[in-house]
C-alpha cells in the first residue's frame, strides 16, 4: 500500500510539472508582430503564398517574428495600404501598386514588354533592372520592395464580337472598360479599342447594361472567377502582365536584423518565381474552364501577336511626360523589341 501511495504521488508530481510547463510553452510571445496586408480573397493563391511566407519566417526566425496575414482589403484598398506602408502603421503587404505618390510607379504595368512566361522570370527576378528601378522609386517613398507576385498575362474579354483582333490598325467595333491608368489607355487606343474608366465594383454591372462591351486588364483566372456569366468571348492577347508587389515599410525594416531581413527577403524572392509558375498554370486551366463555360476563346501563337506588341510598344514614347524621359529611356534600352 505504501509503495502504492508513493508512485501515485510520483505520477502526480509528474502529471502537475507537465501541466505547469505546457501554458508556459504556448504562452511565450513573438518578439515581433508584422502585419501582412493583401487585397485579394482568402482562397486566392496570392493569400496562400502570403502565408506560405508567414510560416517561412516563423520557421527560420524560430517564432521570434510572427507574420499575421489580413487578406482581401481588410485593412484597407491598395491605396490606402500603401500609404500606411509609408507611415509605418501596416508592416508588409502584397497588393497593386497605387500612383499617386509617384506616376512612375505605374512603369511595371506598361503593355507589350514582356512576351512569355519564361521572359517574365528573368524580367520580375531580384535581381533585374525592373526590380531594382521600383525598389528605387518605392524607397524614397519610404516603402522597400520585396518580391513579385506574377497573376498572369491579360487578354480582352468581351459582351460581342471584335473586329480583326490581331490588326491594330482595324477598329475592334467595342468600347472596352480599362483601369484608370495611362498605360492601359494608350495600349488598349494603340490596338483600335475605344476606352472607358469604370470603377472596379460596376465592372460587372457595366458589362451586363452594356454602358461597356469588353474589358480589359483582366488575366483569364480573374475573368472567369469574377465575369464567366456575362462575358461571351475571350480574345487571349497576352499584351501585358498582371501583378502584385510585395512590400515592407521602411520603418518596420529597419527595426530588423540584417539576419532576419535576409529570412524575410528571402522568404517573399522564393514567390515570384513559384507565382511564374502557377500563374502559368492557372491560365491554361481556366481557358479551358471559359471554354466549359460556353465562352468563346481565341488562343494565338507569339508570330500572331507580333503585329499588335509593335504597335504598342511604339507609343511607350508617349509617356515620357508622366514618367520621365530618364525613366522611359532606360525602360527601352532594356526591353524594346530587337
């Protein structure tokens, strides 16, 4: 019986030594929490490689820095997420990037210079001229750049039929909605399409009233997500390259070891070339998922299209203004067509 009562009171012991260390294990705080914005929605691939990097860190950091993600808008649209990039008030981010604190930031979304997904991994790699000319223009901003995220190439979506598209100098017979950015308006007019700004929410509703008959700066994946019930054809140009910019306030930046920035750093690199390949992926999946769709879709090789890229490319002049002659020469020694 006294042996008993001993190895029960051993085990006891045991049993409460365990229980005391347990919450003192899972109590024990990060050294530093970085929020993490993103813009798009929870299943998107964009906010699963935001966490991909979330657990990167944790992992290397050995949860000394804790990365929580915030996605689709939750801590605000893109322009205001950069702006408190700037201020210091959100950490890190993946989102477009906004042009109203610099025009020049718009420099990535210029049509026809990149042809192919594998010209993409070498144009969006770390260490590329595009990479570094808007880590330049977003530091003196106070914001430094981390990575890219590639979505995609973007085509012409449409409620009717297009004129010739593959003739830049027919008119396309439509009036395409564009984003509110010069590039996208000087590219869509190059290639014979008439242009309305229509905020993003109505893009929807625009196409279904017929206040617009296409769209555009749209990547298969997105338009068939957001636009399969009204659209009627999809015209797959491939004339410019969504994608999202992965940031990190100077401020937070600056708080960090040169150790862990690598961690960091290196987490969001490994992205854009893992994005490359998914988005490459994702786009041939959801042509043939527009096709299921009763969409119908016009595919081209690299020689069709070669018509409509020089035509596009030739008006890159034309933004000098809003850039900067500096910047738009500097944009064709490196990626004029040859």
């Amino acid at each position: 019986m006294h042996k008993r009562t001993k190895f029960a009171l051993l085990l006891l012991a045991a049993v409460f030594a365990v229980s005391l260390a347990v919450p003192a294990m899972s109590s024990a705080a990060p050294e530093m929490t970085l929020r993490f914005a993103g813009q798009v929605p929870i299943e998107h691939t964009a906010t699963k490689l935001m966490h991909q990097i979330a657990d990167e860190v944790k992992e290397k950091t050995n949860g000394r820095i804790e990365i929580v993600v915030y996605p689709a808008n939750q801590l605000g649209d893109y322009t205001l997420v950069y702006e408190e990039l700037i201020r210091g008030t959100i950490d890190m981010a993946a989102i477009s990037v906004p042009s109203q604190f610099d025009p020049r930031l718009e420099v990535t979304y210029i049509n026809c210079f990149v042809r192919n997904f594998d010209e993409a991994k070498k144009v969006f790699a770390a260490d590329g001229w595009l990479f570094k000319k808007m880590d330049e223009l977003s530091s003196r901003l106070g914001v430094k750049l981390l990575g890219f995220q590639v979505e995609g190439f973007i085509g012409i979506g449409s409620t009717k039929p297009v004129n010739e598209p593959l003739n830049p100098d027919v008119d396309k017979g439509i009036l395409v909605r564009i984003p509110n950015m010069d590039v996208y308006k000087l590219g869509a007019e190059a290639m014979g399409y008439k242009t309305v700004t229509v905020p993003w929410a109505e893009v929807y509703t625009a196409l279904q009233t017929g206040v617009a008959d296409g769209v555009d700066g749209m990547t298969p994946t997105a338009a068939y997500t957001m636009l399969k019930d009204v659209l009627k054809y999809w015209y797959d140009l491939n004339y410019s390259v969504e994608n999202f910019n992965y940031m990190i306030s100077q401020k937070t930046w600056e708080k960090l070891s040169p150790a862990d920035q690598k961690v960091i750093a290196d987490a969001c690199a490994k992205v854009t070339e893992m994005s490359i390949e998914l988005a490459k992926q994702d786009q041939e999946k959801h042509l043939e998922l527009m096709r299921q769709a009763g969409i119908e879709v016009h595919t081209y090789s690299p020689e069709e299209l070669k018509p409509i890229f020089t035509k596009v490319s030739a008006t890159w002049d034309k933004l000098a203004d809003k850039f900067s002659k500096e910047l738009i020469e500097e944009f064709k020694q490196q990626y004029a067509p040859k």
